[in-house]
C-alpha cells in the first residue's frame, strides 16, 4: 500500500495577543510589539486524524484571562472533528498552551517525548519561577496519571508513529520539545509548534526569548530544515500568518497544505 499523504489544518483557539516582539523572536526590535495567536493543528489523511497540541482548558481560560479563546472541542466541531473520538493527539512539549486542555481528548493516546515528560513530572527544577509560569499544573496531573497505561506513549528521539508521519526530537524551547514530520501532497512537511513561534524563525535562526537551551536549538533548527521537503512546509506555533496567508476554511480555521 502507498504512503498516505496527509493534510495539515491550523485551529486558532485564542488570541490574537499583542506581545513585545523582542518574546517572539529573541532580542529582536525591542522597543516594538507583536501579535501572536495560539493554536492547535489536525492532520488527516489514510483514514486518521491526528490532533497536534491540546489547547487550554475553558478553566485556565478563564485563569489566564485569554482573549479570544474558544474551547478547542467548538473549534474542531467546525470541521467535523468530535474530539470525544479522538484517537491520536501529539503533544509537543508540556507548556500550558499545548497540554491544559489534555483532558478534552479522553478517547486519545498521547505522544509525548519522554525527555519532556520526565522533566515536568519529576525534576524540581520544572516548579522554579522561570518554568512555573509556563506550566498548567491541572494538565501535568492529568498527564501524569495516563502514566503506565496505553494512552500514554513515552517517546525516545525520533519516531514514526504512522506511516509518512514522524516525530521528530526538537529540543531548545523545552528540554524535549517534539514536532511532526507530514507526508503531503506538496512533500514532507513540519509541525513544528513552538520550535519557532513565527515562520521568519526558520530562515534567520532567531527563535523566541523562551530558552532553555539555545545550542540545542541551533540544531534542532539544522534537522527541521533538513527533514523538510521546502522551508514553505515548515509550521510554526503562535504565527498569525498561520491564518491570513493560507485559505480559510472554516472559522479561525486554514488549511496549510
Ligand atoms: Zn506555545
């Protein structure tokens, strides 16, 4: 049988947000401002889907005060996607923007790199002030306890989860940051959530002022580009040119490719 090509939605659940733009790509334009949204992303294809990202929780919306938000389960009903059924969910890495909402998906096994799990479960140094922020302590619980069951899939560097689709170990953002490497009709696309916030990350290097590692990063950025079949495949995470420049096809909903 061939390799089923895929295709890539992106789902705004929230936003926009204006930020400092120096946030969004490192050390860049400081005294300037940028807008940002926050998304999920679907991947269909070969009679699957697959959700990349959680989104929030209506509770830590509501926490967070999050403009614009929209529960994640009203955003995939646009495209016909009951997240009740839901069987994969990617998730890739473990900042509150992409697990609170883990518990909206209570059919999914989720695939996590173990590196990033271990690090937000077990390492105390994921509960100091410059982690802690970033973190939804009511996902990492619920996270914690798929533990030892079949919904959680720990997994070690690279990986193909589904044939033409695999994931990737991306580090530099988070300790394990993962993104997905998509066969489409275009060729293989990435991904690649918070591994860049904005696409112009991809081509000048320049990631988000969210570090822990920047060595690292440096090479997942060498991989991504490599493994994808154009830098127009590459996807980022919080970019809103996710949706204006691709066509629309639902509410705060494109189609990528
Ligand atoms: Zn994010």
């Amino acid at each position: 049988m061939a390799t089923p090509t895929y295709e890539i939605y992106a789902l705004k659940f929230a936003g926009p947000f204006t930020r400092p733009a120096s946030m969004v790509t490192w050390f860049q334009d400081l005294d300037k401002t940028a807008q940002i949204n926050y998304y999920i992303f679907a991947i269909r294809g070969g009679g699957k889907t697959i959700i990349v990202d959680c989104g929030c929780t209506p509770q830590l919306a509501q926490e967070r005060n999050l403009a614009g938000y929209v529960n994640p389960v009203d955003v995939l009903k646009r495209i016909d996607i009951d997240a009740q059924n839901v069987k994969y969910v990617v998730v890739t890495h473990i900042h509150f923007d992409h697990i609170s909402g883990v518990e909206l998906f209570p059919r999914a096994t989720f695939f996590v790199q173990e590196k990033e799990f271990n690090f937000w479960m077990k390492n105390p140094i994921a509960k100091r002030a410059p982690f802690l922020h970033t973190t939804d302590p009511v996902g990492n619980r619920y996270l914690a306890k798929l533990k030892g069951t079949k919904r959680l899939q720990l997994v070690r560097g690279d990986k193909k989860i589904l044939p033409g689709m695999e994931l990737l170990l991306a580090p530099g953002h988070t300790i394990g940051l993962q993104v997905a490497a998509v066969n489409t009709e275009k060729g293989r696309a990435i991904v690649g959530s918070d591994a860049a916030h904005m696409f112009s990350s991809y081509r000048t290097d320049i990631p988000s002022a969210i570090i822990t590692d920047m060595i690292a990063w440096m090479k997942s950025y060498e991989k991504i580009r490599a493994k994808a079949s154009s830098i127009d495949l590459i996807f980022p995470g919080h970019d809103p040119a996710l949706l204006s420049n691709y066509p629309n096809v639902a509410e705060d909903i494109s189609r990528l490719v």
